[in-house]
C-alpha cells in the first residue's frame, strides 16, 4: 500500500542526492580552487554558453517530466476509485471522526477494517475542512463542508495504525487523531457481527426516503420515478440535464440534487421540487445517498447489496455521536492511540 | 595606485545620513535611503517578535505531550509566527530595504519615481503592524497563516478581523513598493544604462514588482471578504450559502504562492551579485539569468493548485498544476547552475557577503529540490500538510530569503552606514547560522515524511519522533544565537566599525561609485554608464562620478585606496 | 536639493532644463521624465485595481454558474431603469472628463473648470442615483446577513414568490455579491470625486498649462478606468439573464 509512493520517493532522494552533490561539490571545488590570490586580480571574463545553457534546461526538463508522469500515475491510481471497494461513510467534525460501516456499525476515531479488502471513504464534514491522513498508507484527503470527497486504500498487513487530521481545524486539531485498526477477514466478520442490530445507512435512508421526508410521493415508493425522474440505476450513468449537455450521477451530484434541486435539473422535469437545504444533517444526507445508491444493485459494492434494506427499523434518527457499546466492547484489546484527545 | 592613495580627503562631508538631523527629519522624509533605514528598523522589529513565537514552538514541542502552551495558546503561538515572518518580515525584508536602498543608485536615478508614495508605503507597513500587533495583544489569533475558511469565518472565536487587515493594509505597502519599483526602472535608468546592463539584483526586483502588483490585490480583496463574512455573518465562501470553501484556497494561493517568489526572487538577485562580484567575474550566461526571473515571475502565477491536491479539486486539474509546477523547476535550476559557473576560473574571496551566498546555494538546493517532492502529485499527497512542507519552506524562505537578506546586508552595510562591519564576527556568524539552520530543519523533513502532520500541539508519543523534535529544536537555539550575533554587531559597528571607503570591495557597480554613505541624491552628478554590468576592471578606473566635499583625512580607512577623481 | 549642478554629460533628453520648470520634482530630469513616470505609474496602478476587483469577478463568475436560476431571479429584482441611467451619467462623465483633459492640453482654464466641475456632477449624481438603489434594497430587507444589524436578509416571498428549487440562501449570496462589487465601485467614485476636487482646486490657481498638465491626464485615465468597471457591472448584475423570464 505504501510501496508505490516509496519508490517514488526514493527516486527523488536519489535524484536530489546526485544534483546536491553535483553541484555542492562544483562549488566547493571552484571556491578553492580559484581562491582569490591578489587583491585585485582581474580574471578573463566569460561570458557564457548556449551548449551549456541548453544542457541544463533539458536535462532538468527531462528528469522533471519522468517525475511528473511517475508521480501523477501514482496519484491517478490513488484517485481511481475500485469498483468492489467495501465503503464507509466518515463525518469529521471538530475534533473527531465520526464513521458509519454500510453494515451500520458506528465507530469513533477509529476505523476497523479487513486485511486485502479495498475500502473506500465517502466523507464530509459538519464545520470546517479537515484531512484524513493515514501515514502507513501513504494517502490523505481533505474533508469539505459542502461536498463529499473519497479515499480508498487496502490495508496488506493486520495492525493498529495512525489516523491523524492534517489539515488544521482549530483548538484541538492535534487531538483529532484516531487509529485505524486493520484485522484478518475472520476477525474481522467477527467483529462486525458484534454490531448487529444497528440501522444500516440504506435502511436509515429508505425510511427518510419513504416517511419522513416523502420523497417517494413524487420519486416513487422505490425510486421507480414519478412526477419526479426515476433513481434506479442512477448511480454513475449519465444524465441529460436542462439547457445542454449531461452530467454523470455521482454522490455530489445527488446532494446537489436534494439541496438545490434546479442547479442541474434533468431534462424533461418540471423544476417543482422544494430545496431540502436546513432541513437534512449531514448524515441524513448520507444515509438518504446510499439507500439511492443502493438502488443501482448492478453498480453498487458487495457490501452494500448484502445490507439490503428488508429489515426496515423504527425511525431512528439519534445523533450519530455515540459509538455502539459492542463494537466498542468487542475490541477492547486493540491499543487505541488517540491519547491525544484527553490532553486539552 | 600611490597616487590615489594619497587624495583620501575627498570624500562627502555632506551624506544623506547627516544632511539634516532631528526625528521629523526621519518621520518626513522622502529619501529613498533614509526610508530604507526605516524599514530596515521595522522589519527587525518584526523579525525579533516572529523569532520568539518559533522559539515557543520548538520549546514546546521539545516532548510529545503539549505541555508548556493550551492547545489554543499554541495554535495562536504558531499563527503569528507565520503571520509576522511572512507578511511583515519575508515580503518585505529584501525589497523595502535593500531594494529600496538600491535600485534608484544601482540604475544612477536620484530616487525612486514617487518619494511620497514611498514614504506612504513604509506608513502603510506600519499601520498594517500595529493592527496585526493589537491583534496579538487583545487575545491573538488562531487561523494558521493561512486564514483557511470556514474555520476563520464561522469558527474561530479570536481577532481574525484586526489580524486581516492588518494583512489587507499591509498590503498595500507591498502593491506600492512594486509600483514605484517598476516605474523607475522604466523611466529613470541614467544615460547608457541600457536594460542589459542593470545589475541582475534589478531585473530580478523587476520581475518581483509584477508579483506585487499582479498578485497582492488578489489576497487583498480575499482577505477583505473574509474579515466582511466575519462582520456580516455571510458571505461568498461560507457554505451555508451555497458558497465553496475552496474557492478561498484557490484566491489566496494565487497569490500566495507567487509570494514565495516575492520573497525568494530578490534573494536571488542578492546571491547573483554576490557571486559575480565576490569571484571578480561577470555573471555566467546573464541573459539566462535575467530572463529566468521573469520566467518564475510568469510561470509562478500557474502553480498555485499545487498547494491543493488533496483538497478536493479535480485530478486533471491536479495534473495540469503538477505539470506546471515542474516547468517552474526548471528555470530555478537554471540560475544556480549559472551561479556555480560563475566561480569557474573566478577569483573567489571568503569575504562574509560571499559566505552567506555560498551557503545560499546549498540550502536553496536543498530547498527546490524538496520542492519536486511537492510537485510530485502521487508524492504529495502524504507529505502535504506534513513536517516535509514546514521544513520546505523553511529551506527556500529562510535558507533562501533571510540567507539572501544577511549576505545582502553585510555587503551593502558599508554602502548604508559607511561604516565596517567587523569581518571576523561577520565569518563566524554565517557558520553558526548555517549550521543551526541545517541542524532545525532538516530532521523537519525525515519526521514529516514518517507522517507527523503540521500545526500540532501535541505528537503522538514515537520515540524517534521526539528524537527529530529535539535535534530540531537544539538547531533552532543555535540558529536563535547565531542571529544575535550580526544584529549586536551591526548595531555596534553603525559608531564604532571602521569608516568604509566609496568602493571597499574594489568593484565595478554604479553604487560602489558614490561615496558610503552616498549624498541625499545619491551622485553629485547624472553618471553616464558605459560599461556593461559586472565589468571589472582595475581600481584606479573605478572613480567616484563627480567631486566630492572633503572630509578628515583621520576618518579614512587605512586598507583600501579612495578612487577619486583627480 | 536641487539647486542647479553642473552638466558634466552630454547625454541628451536627459539634461535638467537650466529653467526648470516649478513642478519638476528634483529627482527627474525633466518633465517629460516625469510625465512619463506619473503614466506608466497609473497604468501599473490600474492593473493591480483590475486584479483588485478580478478577486469579485472570479466569484461572481463561479456562483453564477452554479446558482443560474437564484441569480436569475435576485438580479430581476434590481431596477434596471436606475442602473442604465447611471451607465448612461457614466459615459458621458467619460467624456466631459476627456474634454477637461483636452482644455488642460490646450490651456484653457475656464474650459478646463467647466469640465471638470460637470464631471464631478455627474459622478456626485451617479452615487446620489446609486444611494436611491441601496435605500430601496434596504427598505425590501435585501441587505445580506447582518450588515444592518436588527435588519436581517429576508426575501419577501408573497409579493416575489421564490422560484420553486430556489433557495433563499442563493439569493442573499446574489445580494452580497452585489453590495461587494457595487459598493467597491462606490468606494472609487468617491476617491475619484475627491481627486477631481483637488483637480478643480488646482486648476483654479492655474496651475495646468499645455507645458504641464499630467495630473489631469492621470487622474483622467483613473476616472476611465472607474466607469470601465461599471460598465462591466451593470450588465453583470442587471441585464444577464433577464430574457429568461420575460
């Protein structure tokens, strides 16, 4: 997970190493070389090289793009999201990480995660921007009020590793740190077994969907579509908007879509649906994404369609704020490293 | 040589220093020198202040735990530290003193094309501090340099309002240097100094003219919306509204990451002086030399996304940012080879100025090839935000820029005070501050690649974590003491250093050939340059322009012979 | 500092005149220098208000096309009788303020006042024709956030039915660009008035000659510049999208 970003780096050590050396040693050796022996010597001017000149733009040019194209391949296959990735929904907000599995466990500055499954953040926050920055793995992303960001890595060896907030959110941003845990697949189904009973996001979703919120009465009571287009099998196709154009079903676009319904109206609708800005929090907003992502069976992740909203529960819409007392029971013995938190 | 020797009485009674006496005359004046004199007092002020908050920091990060500051307090230590060092010590440290010293004699003008306008500026700088200081003193600010919103608009419950326009005011000092800058350049260069014989310490104060002037309004106008959203409770960036936080981080780095190449381009034009004329030679290649600081002015105004790769904007937009960022590599790299071809087959002396700007070389090395690090965008994403950036910018700001500054004003000091400083101490001070300097900043990069993030309190209890933490602060004391050293002395040398001749280090500038200190309109007569820049040649060439009051024979210095005219 | 040095140099045009004239600073050489600074001085100044305003323009830009139909609607509500008006006094402030310049050129006082003067007239009744707009948004409760304390945004919803899928958050985001880029506009017609009015001062003294007159020159290039940006403005604010309802 961290082998694709270390060998870059250590492509840039080295090159970093063979030009400091270069031109330090250049320096040092004109510098004593040609230490000034009279007081006003007058050495023969020279007034430059364009062979020179042209080397040490080239050169530079070239190694310059090898790092580019090494760097931005690294970097498109962090920013590719997989298909099959397990997802989970994270919450920043001042100071900690609030993290919902699609299963419906909830964590809190802590992530447990399988061994050689890809995983995937859908994130956002509910004040300022913060990052979630795993070191171990190389990867980080900030978390913007507004929008959601992704982030995906697979976890190869099981362990407790750091989760820090780089991006500075206020008083106590350095206690916004948390661990990810990364288990054997045993373990941990183990573990996820020990939540059980939670609301799923999706079931949570379905119920706003169908009851609280009655987008059914124009999207249909199972998205089938109505006064209001249909959203099965919206997730990642294309969809033809008013004016011009297209624009393709993703997670930011449904927000969108639900706080400011007219900003990319699908064509052929009439603009007649009311904003839901202030009336959704940022979860129920997740929660009301993933049961409309979940009905795109054929594209949505395997976890997701195994938590097929069947078991619909009494609307239950407590802050997410606590974390449930078996996850937390179940994993006593793994070492937490957020210390930080009680250090006001 | 004997003859000159002998006619050392001529040199000005009369200099700008002691042409007319008393505070008003200070507080009024409309000397380009003297107003350099006042922002050299102001932007040690500031550097003094900014220096103790980063001491605070290393203290406090001396163990992992956060036990000498709260949390908050910590956060307010590190935010005015970033605050003063950029806004009030980096920006305008070369510009607004050496370069406004500097570049009306350097070019033969007898000022810069606006006095009043440049004496507003520095009043200007002034106001911005003292805002930023009544910030300090009211409670403090903890946003970050970097005013991210929302948290600076909607969050943080200290004085961001008074801190932004301190920045917003001081601004305007910075949009005012710029423009007086470009317009003497262009219109008030003496008879033959065409434009490739300015000194490379003009063109690259060109090129950072356009950056004042391009990129300053554009933070004014952000930093001015944010301390408005403050006020009102609303505004463009706050989300509530439908408004984009990021739109600020793409408004303030397009200018502030053109405002590392205000800090680092005129630095760059101090070491190509120094280079060319502490090894006696012309400047290997001058034309690329001169046209590369354009080339950063232009490209720098590309790159800002750089500084925003994990920050939610698209991945193609990433790429294109990246790309650019390289392109902007190259002509960097093109002036430090030049500069390291200039001492081939030079005459080099260890004269301090030259220390400092062989040191400058390395560490600026150092610096820009960290930068690739950055510019990497796969890379990037796990050091951004990390110690890796905090000890990048420290190599290319401090290492660069206040490395520039210090040899800069070591050279010129004579020039400015007409007196010596006292070359020994001015030698052992430059090893000291090198050697400081490396020891605080580059554990910075090994702890920031292992993933310790910046602006943190507290760290995570790693042993070796502490271990780069305390070589790092053990750096900084010694980097702390190493800059005492030249301000105790400099200050001591202003009555008690060796009067300086017109011309101590025997060199060719228009500037070595005033008087030190020159008279209030620099020259007593318009010189006519026909010599090209960095064309020495023997002393008893380089004579004053023009004839000089006589002064005490006692007063002269022993060493270097006055080239006068005869 | 400037009596009269000695010319030891042949270089010519850069010659201190031996009369120098008694508004030639000491440190150029001769006026022509120094008209020549006082321009390129404007124009560097003019390109870092352009980048000055570019910071609202940007943000105009970035909302308007994520919030078509709020804009839409909030910029509807704007009376555009008033601002085409105001473009209208701009213009022809642009040329009563060319012609001033022109009689400066020429060297005729009395011109020269008369000009300068309507000018100022003009700009005083743009911003009295401008303060109409704002007591009018004031009185409809359209001032954002709480820039008047006690008097919070508040979008009268019967006698303007918010467009359906339009959020009331979108219009006061339309209102604060507004004020922004309207106020910022203000706040230079009032630094221009008050350069005319020093203008005026001086050249009641007489002070402008064809020999020397740089001062109105400048000050005229700022005034342009100043109706240049409303004239950006008001079709920005007032007429885009306008057909698209009516």
């Amino acid at each position: 997970m961290s082998g694709n970003v270390d060998a870059l780096f250590f492509y840039l050590v080295g090159v970093t190493i063979f030009f400091s050396v270069l031109i330090s040693g250049m320096v040092i050796f004109f510098a004593i070389k040609y230490k000034r022996r009279t007081p006003f010597e007058i050495p023969r001017p020279i007034a430059g090289s364009l062979k020179l000149e042209t080397m040490w733009t080239v050169v530079p040019f070239v190694i310059a793009m090898s790092m580019f194209v090494w760097g931005a391949d690294v970097y498109f296959k962090q920013y590719r999201m997989p298909r099959d990735a397990m997802e989970v929904y994270v919450v920043g907000k001042q100071w900690m990480w609030k993290l919902q599995h699609a299963t419906g466990q909830r964590e809190i500055n802590q992530l447990h995660i399988p061994v050689g499954r890809k995983v995937e953040l859908i994130m956002t926050t509910e004040d300022v921007i913060h990052s979630f920055f795993i070191p171990e793995f190389r990867v980080k992303a900030d978390v913007v009020p507004g929008k959601y960001t992704r982030l995906w890595f697979e976890a190869t060896k099981s362990g407790t590793y750091h989760l820090f907030c780089a991006e500075y959110c206020g008083t106590n941003h350095s206690g916004m740190i948390g661990s990810i845990v990364v288990m054997e697949p045993a373990d941990f189904d183990n573990w996820l077994s020990g939540g059980a009973g939670q609301q799923s996001p999706v079931a949570a979703g379905q119920n706003l969907f169908q009851n609280t919120l009655g987008c059914a009465s124009c999207h249909g009571d199972n998205g089938q579509g109505g006064r209001g287009p249909a959203l099965t099998n919206l997730l990642g196709s294309s969809v033809p908007i008013q004016g011009d154009g297209t624009v393709v079903a993703d997670e930011n676009y449904m927000r969108e879509s639900i706080l400011n319904p007219t900003a990319k109206l699908v064509a052929g609708y009439q603009p007649i649906m009311p904003t839901f800005q202030g009336q959704v929090s940022e979860e129920q907003l997740i929660q009301l994404i993933a049961y409309i992502k979940s009905l795109s069976p054929q594209r949505t992740s395997g976890i997701t369609t195994t938590a097929r909203p069947a078991n619909t529960q009494a609307n239950n819409n407590a802050p997410a704020t606590q974390s449930s007392p078996a996850a937390n029971s179940q994993n006593a013995n793994t070492t937490t490293r957020h210390g930080g938190r009680s250090r006001q | 040589m004997e003859e000159t020797l002998a006619t050392p009485s001529e040199t000005p009674r009369v200099n700008y220093l002691n042409a007319r006496y008393g505070l008003k005359s200070w507080l009024l004046t409309k000397d380009h020198k003297r107003i350099a004199l006042l922002y050299l007092g102001g932007v040690s002020l500031f550097f003094l202040l900014g220096g103790i908050y980063a001491m605070l920091i290393r203290i406090e990060l001396l163990t992992p735990k956060g036990d000498l500051f709260q949390s908050q307090t910590y956060n307010k230590v590190f935010t005015q530290h970033g605050i003063i060092m950029v806004f009030f010590f980096l920006i305008p440290a070369i510009p607004a003193v050496l370069g406004n010293f500097l570049v009306p004699i350097m070019i033969g003008a007898k000022d810069l094309a606006f006095p009043r306008i440049n004496l507003l500026s520095w009043y200007i700088y002034m106001l911005g501090g003292i805002l930023t200081i009544w910030a300090l003193l009211s409670g403090g600010v903890d946003t970050g340099w970097t005013f991210y919103v929302p948290y600076s608009t909607n969050f943080s419950n200290t004085y961001v309002v008074l801190a932004g326009l301190g920045v917003f005011v001081s601004g305007f000092s910075s949009i005012l240097t710029g423009l007086n800058f470009i317009v003497t350049i262009h219109t008030m260069r003496a008879p033959g100094m065409t434009w490739f014989r300015l000194p490379l310490f003009i063109w690259s104060h060109y090129a950072t003219s356009l950056i004042m002037i391009l990129g300053t309004p554009v933070i004014a106008i952000t930093v001015l919306l944010v301390a408005l959203e403050r006020i009102a409770h609303i505004g463009i960036f706050d989300p509530r509204l439908g408004g984009d936080p990021v739109l600020f981080q793409h408004m303030f780095w397009f200018y502030s990451h053109p405002a590392v190449y205000i800090m680092i381009l005129p630095s760059m034009g101090v070491i190509s002086e120094l280079i060319a004329n502490f090894s006696r030679k012309n400047i290997f290649g001058y034309s690329f030399v001169a046209f590369s600081s354009i080339a950063i002015a232009v490209f720098g105004f590309l790159v800002w996304g750089h500084h925003m790769f994990v920050s939610s904007q698209s991945i193609y937009a990433g790429m294109i940012f990246s790309f650019l960022s390289f392109a902007v590599a190259i002509p960097s790299a093109v002036k430090v080879f030049n500069w390291s071809a200039t001492l081939f087959r030079g005459s080099v002396s260890y004269d301090t100025p030259m220390l400092y700007g062989l040191g400058l070389i390395g560490l600026f090395l150092i610096g820009g090839m960290t930068g690739l690090f950055l510019a990497a965008i796969g890379l990037d994403v796990h050091v951004t935000d990390t110690y890796f950036v905090v000890a990048h910018f420290h190599y290319v700001m401090v290492g660069g820029t206040l490395m520039g500054y210090l040899g800069g004003l070591h050279y010129w000091w004579p020039k400015i005070s007409g007196r010596m400083y006292p070359e020994s101490w001015g030698r052992f001070a430059a090893l000291i501050i090198f050697v400081g300097f490396n020891l605080t900043f580059f554990p910075q990069f090994v702890v920031g690649y292992m993933g310790m993030p910046r602006r943190y309190h507290a760290y995570p209890d790693i042993p070796i974590w502490q271990v780069l933490n305390v070589m790092s602060t053990a750096g900084a004391t010694i980097l702390g003491f190493g800059m005492l050293i030249p301000m105790v002395y400099l200050i001591w040398s202003m009555r008690y250093g060796r009067a300086a001749s017109a011309n101590p280090w025997a060199l060719p500038g228009l500037e070595w050939r005033t008087s030190s200190p020159p008279p209030t309109e620099n020259f007593t007569v318009t010189p006519v340059v026909t010599w090209e820049a960095y064309e020495f040649a023997p002393p008893e060439e380089l004579k004053v322009i023009g004839k000089l009051e006589p002064r005490d024979r006692a007063d002269y210095p022993p060493d270097y012979p006055a080239y006068t005219e005869s | 500092m400037a009596e009269g040095h000695a010319i030891t140099h042949e270089g010519a045009g850069a010659q201190r005149e031996h009369h120098a004239h008694a508004a030639l600073a000491h440190h150029f050489d001769n006026l022509e220098q120094q008209r020549e600074a006082g321009t390129i001085g404007m124009w560097v100044f003019l390109v870092q208000e352009i980048m000055f305003f570019g910071g609202l323009f940007l943000a105009y830009t970035v909302y308007r096309w994520q919030f078509p139909a709020a804009f839409v609607a909030a910029s509807n509500h704007l009376n555009v009788r008033l601002g085409a008006t105001n473009t209208i006094v701009l213009i022809v402030s642009s040329l009563t303020m060319a012609l001033a310049v022109y009689y400066a050129q020429t060297g005729s006082r009395r011109n020269q006042l008369i000009f300068l003067l309507v000018t100022m007239a003009l700009g005083t009744t743009f911003l009295v024709i401008k303060g109409i707009e704002y007591y009018d948004k004031y009185r409809d409760h359209l001032i954002p956030g709480s820039l008047i304390p006690g008097r919070p945004f508040h979008w009268d919803t019967v006698q303007h039915p918010l467009p359906i899928g339009v959020s009331e958050h979108n219009l006061e985001m339309f209102f604060w660009i507004y004020f922004a880029m309207t106020g910022l506009h203000a706040l230079h017609m009032i630094i221009g008035l008050g350069i005319l009015a020093y203008l005026v001062y001086y050249a009641y003294k007489g002070r402008f000659t064809p020999e020397y007159h740089a001062p109105v020159e400048i000050s005229g290039l700022y005034w342009h510049f100043v109706d240049i940006v409303w004239i950006f403005l008001f079709p920005l604010l007032y007429l885009l999208g306008r057909h698209l309802e009516h």
